[in-house]
C-alpha cells in the first residue's frame, strides 16, 4: 500500500554492551551526519558509485551479540541500488565508503536509520550496527533514450503523441489487464525524472481507469506486449496548467515503454455477509467474520500474508490482490498499511475470512489516493492466507 522499505536489521545500542564488543568499536571513524565505521578487512576493491547494484552479506547483532539478522545463515547477499533510498541512510552512505571485498562495521545513528518510527519489533530512536561485507560491485550503464529519428509519428484526437520503435508479437492491452512493463519518464527538455530501467525493478500495474495519469493510461491502451514506443504526453493529459509537487505547471511530458507482460485480471466477487453480524470496535472499526480461521493468531511483529479487494462505499473496486493473483506480505504494527488494517488482521487466525468497514479516519483520512477520495470509508474483503 506505498515507499520501498528495506528493514535489515535494528538494534538499540546503548550503556551495557560487553567489553569484547567495545573493544571492536574503538577507533571508528565518524562522518558529517553522525555514521560510525571502521574498514575491518580492506581488498582494495573496485568502489561502487551512486545507481549501481551491490551486494553485500551483512549480521545484525543485539547489545548482548545476539545475532537478530544474517545474510549469511540465508546463504544469500542482499542485492541494492546504492544511493536509490532502497535502504536505510546508514546504508547507503557506509557501504559507498567500501570497495568490492571489504568488510566493515556500521554503528548507524537513529536520524540515519528509522529515527522516532516505531517499527513494531523495532524501537523508536533505535542506533543500528551491522557487521558487512561488499560481496560484489555491478555498475549500470547509463540509459539511453529511444531514438525516433526518422520514425513515423502519429498524433491521436486527445493530443497524445507516440512513436513506434519496436513491434510486440502479444496480445492487446485493454482495461483491467494486469500490465508489467519498463519505462523512462523524461520532462520536454529531455531530463529524466523516473525510470523503472534505472531501478532495475519493472512496474507491475492494473490498468484501472483513473490509477494512473490520463495521458499514460490512453499510451498503454495503445500498446501489445513486446512494443516499444516513445510517447509525447501534453500537460492537458498530464497535471494539467496547475501542475504537481515536482512539475511546474503546463509541463509536457515524454515516456519511454517497453511492455513485458500482460494478463487478464481474476473478477473478484464481494464476500456473502447476509446474516452475519457486525462488530464495532472502540476505535470504530467495524468488522463482519465470516469464519474464525483455524491456524496462527495475526499479532504485532509477525509477518501476516493476505489477499484482499477493496470497495468503496458505492461498491467500486479501487483495489484488489485477488485480481493480481499476488496477496500481499507485510509486518503487522510495522506502520506499513492502514491503521484499519493493523487492528483488522490483529483479529484473524490463518484461514479466517472477514469484511472490515474503515471509517476514514482510520484509512486514509483527508487525503487523496488515486482512486478513492478524501474523507472515504473503506470496504475490505480479506482473508488471512499465513503467518509467520
């Protein structure tokens, strides 16, 4: 439901660590914002730059060395893009002091880690320390827009504009299908200000009318799976003469788009709650069961696994895993969805169906989220698939 978060590894260091531990953190150095480090095996290695791919084994370690993450009991490194916000401050900035081969110890400050946030299992204004090695380097070349030279260029009745450069062999996009594609999102003057290319990570979207700018919805629907094509999208189709956080009024726009993938998306059908009753909670949640479940409780901390279809009150579907085929995962009391949803999955065992009534202010309040409007309850269809 939002950021890329990467959570490896937290701990709160403070007065008590044993005296071996406070042996192997003298003579650290210390950056400007505050990051402790010591190079603790140094190979001279190749150091990698901002937007290039790294790979690093890494242990986490509570005050009294309990090991509470290890990279290396998963027997796999984890693999980012430095420099990209895909971690942790802390991290971005240590390992970009690193060459390929050396090892190291971060002591990561609160305001470079999670600060205040509490992050369930995770202490608010907790200091970090990990123990890492840079397995690898991966530099990325820089991308390169399409070129459209001498290509024809057709001109649509809404001012849309697009060239294409490659022909796919797939099916048709049409509304509704579940779309994987890569882009280059570049302004008129040809500076870049978002690509899935440089993340290395291609966007997976449905094409909902309404979840993505006007003008980018009218390009896909004009794309099969395999095509290529370079789009020209007019600030009407765009954010408009007013403009957004980010782009001035009138701003025209250009989009680079490979489509990878396409699939028709599964029609969810509304749960039967026809007899049931309905539980208001103190907060005001209201909740209708629909079966208890007969395996492990959901509660903070735990990772909960759940598919989902989301309504509004006019019975519109504004978003659902069923349709994706893809229930999401996440941490329960990490702050990572909904306040509704942190105390609705606290109520299921695995197994356990309900639908969860969200009064606004325990959704998305006065905001705007694409599709649903401000000051709007939520209906949520879910049903609690594991926990772990």
């Amino acid at each position: 439901m939002r950021k890329l978060l990467v959570i490896i590894g937290i701990i709160s260091f403070s007065a008590g660590i044993c005296q071996n531990k406070e042996l192997n953190l003298k003579n650290m150095q210390t950056t400007a914002s505050g990051l402790k480090y010591k190079i603790t095996e140094k190979k001279n290695g190749i150091k990698p730059t901002n937007g290039d791919y790294v790979l690093v084994h890494y242990t986490g370690k509570l005050e009294n060395d309990t090991v509470f993450d290890s990279s290396y009991k998963r027997g796999e490194p984890f693999k980012f893009r430095l420099g990209k916000g895909m971690v942790i401050k802390g991290w971005d900035e240590g390992i970009a002091l690193m060459g390929k081969g050396d090892k190291a110890t971060l002591v990561i400050p609160p305001q470079l880690g999670y600060g205040s946030q509490n992050m369930g299992t995770i202490p608010p204004n907790s200091t970090l320390i990990f123990d890492v090695e840079l397995v690898d380097v991966i530099p990325v070349e820089k991308i390169k827009p399409y070129d459209i030279k001498g290509k024809k260029e057709v001109t649509t009745q809404s001012g849309l504009k697009y060239v294409n450069i490659a022909e796919g062999k797939g099916v048709q996009l049409k509304p509704d299908m579940k779309v994987k594609l890569h882009y280059s999102a570049y302004f008129e003057n040809d500076s870049m200000f978002d690509s899935s290319v440089d993340r290395g990570q291609p966007l997976e979207l449905q094409l909902v009318h309404g979840q993505v700018m006007e003008g980018l919805e009218q390009a896909l629907l004009t794309m099969k799976v395999g095509d290529k094509t370079h789009f020209f999208i007019p600030y009407t189709l765009a954010f408009g003469e007013e403009g957004r956080a980010g782009f001035p009024g009138k701003s025209n726009l250009k989009f680079d788009i490979e489509v990878i993938d396409a699939k028709e998306m599964i029609k969810p059908v509304p749960f039967d709650v026809k007899g049931k009753d309905t539980i208001t909670t103190k907060s005001g949640l209201k909740y209708i069961k629909l079966n208890e479940g007969t395996g492990i409780q959901a509660e903070a901390g735990k990772s909960v696994t759940v598919h989902y279809t989301g309504y509004l009150p006019d019975g519109k579907v504004f978003d659902s895993s069923v349709s994706r085929g893809e229930p999401i995962n996440f941490q329960l009391g990490s702050g990572r969805v909904i306040q509704g949803w942190e105390e609705g999955i606290a109520l299921l065992k695995v197994g356990g169906k309900a639908r969860f009534i969200i009064p606004s202010n325990l959704g998305y309040g006065d905001r705007a989220m694409g599709p649903i409007p401000p000051n709007s309850t939520l209906i949520f269809d879910v049903e609690l698939m594991d926990v772990k």
